[in-house]
C-alpha cells in the first residue's frame, strides 16, 4: 500500500489536507511503523489551533499510535519486522517535521516503542505513548524528579508521591508508573472520577474543586515522606499549588510538570522547591527510555499491571475522521478518556 497522509499545510491551516506521502525509510536507529490506530491529544489541536511548536510546513502532525512494524534500522535491537508496539513518533521540529502520526507509515526512534502483546489492542494501546513518555520524564529523569525506575515486583518504599490530575492521560499513566516503581500514590481528580482513579490502585484522592485541596493534602501527608509532587496538568494555578504542597510537606521538594521550555513557570513559587520542564522525547537519550519502553510497558501489559487508560473512545476510522477527533477535542468536556481514530487498511 502507498502512503498517506493529513498534511498541515500552513499555520493554522483548516482542514488538515489528505495526500500522497513518501513512503518512509528508517534510519539506523529508527522504526517504520504501519499505523494501525492514533489517538488525539491536546498538542494536536494546540498546534492546529494556536500555532504552537511547529513552524515548517508541510507538516505531518499527531503523535500517539499503535502498529506493525515494517521495517527497522541497522541499531536496533529490542524490536524486529513484525512486532506490534505502541509508540510516540518522533516528530520533533527540523528534518523530522514529516514524521508525526496521522498517516498510514511513519518512522520513530526506536526507544519511543514498546511492545504490545497480542491481546492488547491497537485502539486501546494507542491511548499510551505520549502520556507515558510525558510522565516518565517527569517522574523519573534526572533533569526531572529522578525516581526510582519502574519494574516488574516492586516492592514499596514507603514514600508518598502526590500525582495532581490523577484522571488526564499524563496523570493516570504517572500513577500506574509511580507505583510500578515502589512509590504509594495520592491524586486530585473531580469526584466523578473518584473510582476511576482508585482502580489506578491510588491510596487516596481528593477533589480539587474544594477550596481547601491543598490544605487537605498537606494534612494528609504528615507522618509520611513525600517523593515529591508531579503536576500532570498544565494551569499554572496547579503549578502553584503543587508548589505549596512540595514546600509544606517532609521529604523531597521537588514539582514535576509536563511544561516544556520556554513556557513560563508561574511567579511566587516557594524558594525552596525546585520546579522542572519537561519533553517526553528526552527519554531516548538516556536509561529511562530503555527501563520504560524497552523493559517495563512490554511485561506489565502482559501480565496486565499496565493498564490502558484512559479508555479509548473511537470516534472515526481513517485519515479522513482525523480532522473531526480534532475538532471534537477542541470542543471541550473530554474526561478520563481518549479520542480515537482507527485505521482501517
């Protein structure tokens, strides 16, 4: 099958434009990925929307999918023609502009892809990458929060890590990764989501619509020793407020965000406490890519410890639907699961 693709073609351009693309050829340590289904996230519509990050058109945008591999470079090792894996595409700004997910055949570092078991769907696997690159960084960089690293049989260390937005994408794949690193977990989440999250195995939630939130936290938390704060959302309200609860409890003080530079951190934050950015493709530099994509996502979606959330909501199959999962994320009232765009080929 030839390839294909939704371009956007210029900023802000509407409606994406569905083409012919080059069929893609990996470098040595790159996959070809035949995509099998994507998902939306809020940086798709950001930089439809608002202009963000991508400034060379044609681009190919989107970054979360599943898929067969197709092809694979002269480096890699961990993965062969043929397996099935979920992956973050590789599709930064320069040369790689092209790379995104939103068409039938992309390329992806090779530390961007994990396995998928055969029980685990495209749909449902789709829902992970970027979420999960995005809070491994945070959690466990060393330009981060540098945590323990996740594995199969963690034991507990004792330590609280407080996880703010336990219900988003980036939130519920840091807690599942937190605990698959030893770590006790509390979280924030409307109290719609209350039992969604204790299925995630949290020790505790609170509702951060009450005024009190950090109040509530902080008196939780005595007696125990904090791992530090991971911001799963981006407001700077949360920063904040994650801040607060870093300066005022025992242990690590340290908030992890999912804010890449050069974006802002908020004013007033307590001198104590060291705020860190984020880029979830810094993963491919280091151990961490390896410990998460390589070692850990592959095993605990085997036996069923990582699971796939949030839950996928198909919205459209094929290139043509991806603008219409944009548009429909864009509208607002999306919680606790992830719009998604089958592939049918």
């Amino acid at each position: 099958m030839a390839n294909r693709a939704a371009y956007l073609i210029a900023a802000k351009a509407r409606p994406l434009v569905i083409r012919d693309a080059p069929m893609p050829t990996p470098e040595h340590d790159q996959i070809v990925v035949k995509v099998g289904a994507v998902a939306i996230n809020p940086v798709d519509a950001g930089i439809q929307n608002a202009g963000i990050i991508v400034e060379e058109f044609p681009s190919v945008i989107g970054v979360d999918m599943a898929g067969e591999v197709t092809a694979i470079g002269a480096d890699v090792e961990h993965l062969k023609v043929g397996d099935r894996v979920l992956a973050s595409a590789d599709s930064n700004p320069g040369d790689k502009v092209l790379n995104g997910s939103f068409q039938y055949y992309t390329t992806t570092h090779h530390k961007m892809a994990a396995k998928i078991p055969d029980s685990v769907s495209y749909t449902d696997s789709c829902v992970l990458p970027l979420a999960m690159a995005t809070a491994a960084t945070a959690l466990f960089d060393k330009r981060c929060m540098g945590l323990d690293l996740p594995r199969i049989g963690s034991k507990s260390n004792g330590l609280t890590l407080v996880v703010w937005g336990g219900a988003s994408s980036v939130g519920s794949c840091g807690i599942q990764a937190a605990r698959a690193a030893g770590y006790n977990v509390i979280t924030t989440a409307s109290k719609k989501n209350f039992e969604y999250c204790r299925a995630l195995g949290v020790e505790e939630i609170f509702d951060y619509n009450d005024v009190d939130v950090v109040e509530q936290i902080v008196m939780y938390m005595q007696g125990k020793k904090s791992a530090g704060v991971f911001d799963a959302v981006m407001p700077p309200e949360s920063i904040l407020a994650c801040n607060v609860i870093a300066h005022r409890s025992d242990g690590f003080k340290h908030v992890g965000t999912v804010l890449p530079e050069p974006f802002p951190l908020p004013e007033g934050r307590p001198s104590d406490v060291t705020t860190s950015y984020n880029w979830g493709s810094w993963l491919k530099e280091n151990e961490v890519g390896d410990a998460v994509w390589v070692d850990w996502i592959p095993q605990a979606l085997a036996d069923g410890s990582l699971k796939c959330k949030p839950d996928a909501h198909i919205v459209g199959k094929g290139l043509d639907d991806i603008q219409g999962a944009i548009d429909l994320y864009a509208k607002g009232g999306i919680s606790a699961t992830k719009l998604v765009v089958d592939f049918v080929q």
